[in-house]
C-alpha cells in the first residue's frame, strides 16, 4: 500500500523497487545511488542525488549524452525540478566542491 516505485522496460516489464537506473551509463549511475541513497531523503536530498548520479552516468559513458534532467514524481503528478543542464558544467562545479579544476580527472 502507499506510493510505489516501478520501471517499466522497452518490453512492458516491469519492477517494483526503491530506485532505477537503465542505459549504457546506469553502472556509473548506480555507484553514486548505492553509496548516497538513504529512504528517508528530502525532496532537495532525492533531486541532488539524481543530478550527481546523471551527471557521472552522462560523464563517463560517450553514448548518454550530455544533459542532465530531473523530474519530480508526486501524488498530484509531476515537477521538472532540473530541465536540463550541462554535464561540463556540473563537471566543473563538482570538481571545485572537491578542491580541484575538473581537468585532473
């Protein structure tokens, strides 16, 4: 009972869990979701979360593209929270939150 969490496939599967991710970059993506995801995280936590993870997804695998969006899934519908933003930006901005330029990595 309550709100649920499910992916839906190219195939009509589908899942029921706590978080996703599908795609050539999802390996990267969940290295960030497995270390930092926490059950009970604020809206500002949960969006956060899923712009870092997008972002070493789209980062470190040529084929994901290039931009990050997040959306906000709630019981009235849905809230574009992030409409796109550039990975080289957030490499950037990532990098300087860890003390370097972003073209050591």
């Amino acid at each position: 009972t309550g709100p649920q969490l499910y992916m839906v496939d190219d195939t009509g599967s589908r899942l029921c869990g706590n978080l996703f991710s599908v795609g050539s970059g999802s390996t990267f993506a969940y290295g960030v979701l497995d270390s930092t995801y926490k059950w009970d995280m604020s809206v500002e936590e949960a969006v956060e979360l899923g712009r870092r993870a997008i972002y070493h997804a789209t980062h470190r695998d040529g084929a994901s593209g290039g931009v990050v969006r997040v959306y906000h899934v709630h019981k009235d519908g849905w809230t574009c929270v992030i409409p796109g933003e550039d990975v080289n930006k957030l490499h950037y901005m990532y990098a300087g939150q860890t003390g370097l330029k972003g073209d050591e990595m």
